[in-house]
C-alpha cells in the first residue's frame, strides 16, 4: 500500500484505513459531517463505516469489494483530511 494521508492508519484483515477527527464543540463536529457527506455525494465514495459523538468523528475506509484500500480510498482519506483545513489555506 502507498503512503498513508496524515493521521490514518492501516488496520484489521484485509487493511482497512482508520482515522480518528476530534473537534472543541459540537457545531464544528456537525460541519465537518455535513461536508463529509456532501464529499461522499460528489466523489461516489463512501465510508464503511462513521461513528461520532459531540466532538469526535470515527471514520473507516475499505476498498472496493472488501478489498484491501487503493489509490482511490487513500486519495479519498486525503480529501477527507482537506475538510480539516482551515479556510483561505
């Protein structure tokens, strides 16, 4: 597997991409969900698996067909990761 995006991390049988996002409050973990789903919407990718609370978001990659991430999950996790940005950066 290529390079991992920042934070993620490689985990279980087959490998599957883990990260875990955490925010100060919970309109910002609201925010990052809504342009979490609009990305998924634009891209046709989608998370195995999300899991939140008020100030954490959990969030698992698999590859297509239970396989192990490609190209295009870890392309997708950087995306992901861009969502964290601030504006004007």
């Amino acid at each position: 597997m290529a390079e991992l995006p920042k934070g993620w991390e490689a985990r279980g049988k087959p490998l599957a991409l883990f990260r875990r996002f955490e925010f100060e409050r919970y309109g910002t973990t609201r925010d990052f969900l809504d342009a979490l789903a609009a990305l998924s919407d634009e891209t046709g990718i989608h998370p195995q698996n999300i899991n939140f609370g008020s100030t954490y978001v959990n969030i698992t990659l698999e590859g297509a067909a239970g396989s192990e991430p490609g190209e295009q999950e870890l392309m997708f996790a950087q995306r992901i990761n861009d969502l964290r940005k601030p504006a004007g950066n």
